[in-house]
C-alpha cells in the first residue's frame, strides 16, 4: 500500500513532460486566440478554412514530434502509466486546443481504449486506426431525456436482432462532440434484453452505430448555458429504425456494464486532470488581475478577503492534485475497477473545488470576468458541466459513503 504514495513523475517522462509545456507554450498559444476568433462558417459544426488550418497543422507537428495519444497503456512501445498521464494532462488542460492536438481529447480517449481494449480486429481497423491517426472524431451516446441516466440500468433505448442486423429505436440527448462534422462513430449503450426479469446489469450492450447512418436523426443541438458549443456540440439524437450489422457490437450483447467499467474510469480522471490545468490558469489570473488593478489606494488582491482567497485557493487546488495523482497510482496498482472509490473521491470533488476558484477568478476580474475579453466565463461553464457529466457529484458521493460504510460490515 506504500505504493500508492510514490506519486512522482517517472523519470523517462520528464523530458516528455517539458516537451509537452514547450509545445503548447511555443506553438499552441499563440494561435490560440486566433483561432477563436476567426470567423465562424455558415455551418456552425465545420470549422472554418483558417481554424482547419491551424488544427491540422498543430497535429501534424505534434504527431511528428510524438507528442500524441498519450492515453494509449502502450505508447510508443513503453507505456504511460495513469500517473504519469495525471502530470501530462494537466498540462494540456491549461490550453482549450491542447487536448486535441495531442490526440488526448474526450470522448475519444475513452472512445479508443474501448476499440482497443474490446474492439474486434475488423472494427478496429475501420474506426479505431483513424481515430488513432486523428482523421476522425467520435461520441459516446448513453443519457436519455426521459430516463435518471444517472443510473445506468435505466437505459431504455432498445436494440433488437432482425436478420443478422440489430434494429435500434430511442433517444439520446447531451451527446458530446455529436455535432462535429468530422465525428463519424458513436458507441451506443443500448438495451438487448427486453426480458423484465433479467439480471439488471445484463440487459445492457454497447454497439457501434455510424454517424451518416440514415437511422440516425439530429435533432438539434442541447445548449449549455444558452450556447450550442459549436462545433463541438451536444446533440439531441433519435434512432429511428436504425439498423446497423450484427457485428457491429462491442464485446457481445448483454456486456455493456462490462464495457462501462473499463472506459468511465479513465474518462472521469482524465477530465479531473484537465480541470486542475485550468484551475491553475485561474489562480494565475486572479493574482494577476489582482496586482495589476487598484482600488482604495491599494492592489486589489490586498483588499478585503482576497490575499485569503489566494491562499485558500493554492490549499484547496494542491490538495486536489494529491488526490488525483493518488488515484491514478491506485489504477495503476490496484487495477480500474478496484480504484473506483478513489476515482469517485475526485470527481465528485475537483469540478466543485475548479469552480469555485475560477469564480473567485471571475469576482477579481470584476465585469471583464464575465465577459468576451477573458476565457474565465467559458472556464466556468465548461467546469460547471462536469459536475454532471460522466456522472454526477452525489452518484460518485454515494460509492465513496458505500464504500466507507462498508467497513462496518453494513
Ligand atoms: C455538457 C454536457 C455534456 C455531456 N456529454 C455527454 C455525452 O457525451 N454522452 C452522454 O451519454 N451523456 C452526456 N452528458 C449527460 C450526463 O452524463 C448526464 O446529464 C448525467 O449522467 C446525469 O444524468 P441525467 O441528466 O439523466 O440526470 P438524473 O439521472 O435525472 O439526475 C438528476 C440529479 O439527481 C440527483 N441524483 C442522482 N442520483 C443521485 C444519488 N444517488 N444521490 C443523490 N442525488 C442523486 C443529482 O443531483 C443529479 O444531478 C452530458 C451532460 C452535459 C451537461
């Protein structure tokens, strides 16, 4: 147990590490702004020629320099461990275009572990060498507008074998990335087994339906906070009738919760890693913006509580960055599934801790902070979201309570 202490960066991930910082640092950040601003296309889920021009030509240096897919258990042959992946990803959770470049964004991390971990050598090679290579994007299609999704057994869309095709109906919402043009394949939790009386955690399959399949409907996009998050997107979908090939199931009707187990916890630590990068953007900038400023004769970051906020603020965020490398020592020691207890401490806790220090970032940035002038309000959005998505705070509160519970033999 010992073990899970160790939480230093390995020693052949240094140089990797500081590669990361100077890539973002010399080729990343200064088109970043650009690249936001650069008009948008009619259709708002293509890029614009300028944006695709940036974001390829990122990738492409990144690719070269073998700074990508860093997620991957054998990259390059040797293998990062998830905690030395915590130690990368923070890094690129600084930048918004970071994640991409590298080929470390979600759902498509998730989305590849499970081609790769479970994924036959057929579907591997149609779906998972070109989001290997980049060419595509992908989305994971579970939550329901009329189902607590939060519990995964209510899963109510419905997959029915017909003549070696397996017929999907239902509806999905919130699904990320679903409104990128590039986003070619969706893993669909659907449910195979109608039966009422069968064991709830058999009912449920993962399949692989494609984007342009014609059983496919786009509603429209979901908004977060009144914007469409364009191009990126999270749509509201309809399988109507979609049929897609008996082979196009992942691992094998009724294996879906297997499935689950494997990929969520990856995502989950992965977005609590990124959020700590930008939590310490925030801090950053709150000091910043609190130096620079007076007000009542004196910096702002000297009035009132705010010299404490910092300190509060640097407290809170490194005691979250020794929870998060922790855990992810546990999944490298003890193993995914034995690690979600850790996995679930963190998410039910770094979103909230983020939120709150890039608010105080907000308040020390008085109206600049809300507005178009500073990142911190799509910051704050984006953070806010997390807090549900891949499973709400009080789901996660509710397996670290079992498992802590559970100790007293209840
Ligand atoms: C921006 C964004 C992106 C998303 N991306 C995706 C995606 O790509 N794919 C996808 O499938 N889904 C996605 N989601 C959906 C997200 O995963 C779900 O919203 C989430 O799992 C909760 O499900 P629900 O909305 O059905 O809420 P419900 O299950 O209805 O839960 C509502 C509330 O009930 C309370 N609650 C639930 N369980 C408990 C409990 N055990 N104890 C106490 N209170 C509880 C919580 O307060 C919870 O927030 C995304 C959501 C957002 C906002």
């Amino acid at each position: 147990m010992s073990e899970l202490f160790n939480l230093q960066l390995s020693e052949k991930m240094e140089p990797v590490l500081e590669a990361v910082k100077a890539f973002i640092a010399n080729e990343i950040n200064p088109v970043e702004q650009e690249f936001h601003d650069s008009p948008k296309q009619d259709n708002i889920w293509m890029l614009s020629d300028r944006q695709s021009e940036i974001i390829d030509d990122l990738k492409s240096k990144a690719r070269a320099q073998r700074l990508w897919n860093f997620f991957l258990p054998d990259w390059n042959g040797e293998g990062v461990s998830n905690l030395d992946y915590a130690y990368l990803a923070q890094e690129m959770g600084k930048s918004h275009l970071a994640p991409e470049v590298f080929n470390c964004n979600a759902p498509d991390t998730g989305n590849m572990e499970v081609l790769a971990k479970y994924g036959t050598p057929e579907q591997q090679q149609q779906w998972l060498a070109p989001l290997l290579a980049g060419d595509i994007r992908s989305a994971y299609a579970m939550t329901e507008p009329d189902v607590a999704s939060s519990d995964a057994k209510n899963i109510a869309t419905t997959a029915v074998l017909e003549n070696g095709e397996w017929v999907i109906n239902g509806e999905k919402y919130y699904i990320s990335g679903a409104g990128d043009s590039r986003c070619a394949i969706m893993i669909v939790m659907v449910r195979t087994d109608p039966n009422p009386d069968a064991p709830m955690h058999s009912r449920q399959s993962q399949i692989l339906v494609p984007m342009d399949n014609p059983g496919v409907e786009i509603v429209g996009p979901m908004n977060v906070f009144g914007d469409p998050d364009a191009p990126h997107g999270h749509m509201h979908l309809r399988f109507n009738n979609c049929r897609v090939p008996e082979s196009n199931m992942l691992l094998g009707a009724g294996r879906g919760f297997e499935i689950s187990q494997g990929r969520l916890g990856p995502g989950r630590i992965h977005h609590c890693m990124r959020a700590l990068g930008q939590a310490e953007v925030a801090l950053e900038m709150m000091i910043k913006r609190g130096l620079s400023r007076q007000a009542f004769g004196k910096p702002l970051i000297k009035l009132g509580g705010n010299f404490d906020l910092v300190a509060e603020s640097r407290i809170e965020l490194d005691s979250c960055r020794l929870m998060v490398l922790q855990a992810a020592k546990a999944m490298d020691v003890l193993g995914n599934k034995e690690a979600r207890v850790y996995i679930s401490a963190i998410k039910a806790l770094v979103p909230k801790v983020t939120g709150e220090i890039i608010d105080r970032a907000i308040q020390m940035h008085g109206g600049a902070g809300v507005s178009q002038w500073t990142p911190l309000a799509s910051m704050f959005t984006h953070n806010r979201t997390l807090r549900l998505a891949d499973g709400p705070d009080e789901v996660h509160r509710m397996v670290v309570a079992r498992a802590e519970i559970l100790k007293y033999g209840q």
